[in-house]
C-alpha cells in the first residue's frame, strides 16, 4: 500500500511557517516560501504535458484565483492557445499583458459577458 502523504519536511525550502511565531512574522515567512514556490515554477523547464493543445478556462479573473493561476501552469505546460474567460473582465487585459510577458509563445485570447453584449 502506498504511503500516504506528507506534509513538507521543516527544512524543506516549501516549508510552511510555524504557527507560533506573531501574525507579521508570519506574513513575512509566508511571502518568502511563496517567492521561493514561485522561483522553483519560473526556473524549472517547461515540461510540456499539453504543447501544442487549445485551453479554454473560466473564472479566470480574479487576482489571486486558481483560474488565474490555471493559466500560468497551462502555459508553463506548453499550450499552444490559451481562451480566458471570466465574467468579470476588468482584470484579464493584465492577466493577458502578464502571460505574453511570461509566455510569448502561448496566443493569448480573452473575453466577458460584456465583450459579447457590446457586439451585435
């Protein structure tokens, strides 16, 4: 039987803070294994599991969203077409900027219930 899951090791460089330390100290060390989550995702060669492949995803526009960051992994993955929707649109011209910024190999097309209400 395979062994269940475990948490990160306390030395792990994803560790997570402890939870005795103060509310500040913890914001601080949660940024900094962020930022060291986030290194690990930029660095590593993108692996490819879906090149070449068409992705529509939805609910993509909030800031700190897991569409959001659906997109940013599908990218890394190799789309090649990435459609983002979301009915909210104020935020996906950025997210847009941020992907082609990120990912200029990845064609990037977005629109809201409000791109479709415009048009006749």
């Amino acid at each position: 039987m395979p062994d269940a899951p475990t948490k990160p090791k306390a030395t792990s460089p994803t560790a997570l803070p402890p939870p005795n330390v103060g509310a500040e100290q913890y914001a601080k060390l949660t940024v900094e294994r962020l930022q060291r989550i986030q290194s690990q995702l930029t660095t590593a060669p993108r692996a490819g599991k879906l090149k070449g492949k068409v992705c529509i995803i939805t609910g993509v526009g909030s800031i700190k969203g897991i569409g959001r960051a659906t997109a940013f992994a599908y990218a890394h993955q190799g789309a090649r077409h990435l459609y983002l929707l979301d009915y909210d649109g104020s935020n996906l011209p950025d997210l847009e900027e941020s992907l082609k910024k990120a990912y200029p190999d990845v064609k990037v097309r977005f629109c809201s219930p409000t791109v479709f209400m415009t048009r006749t």
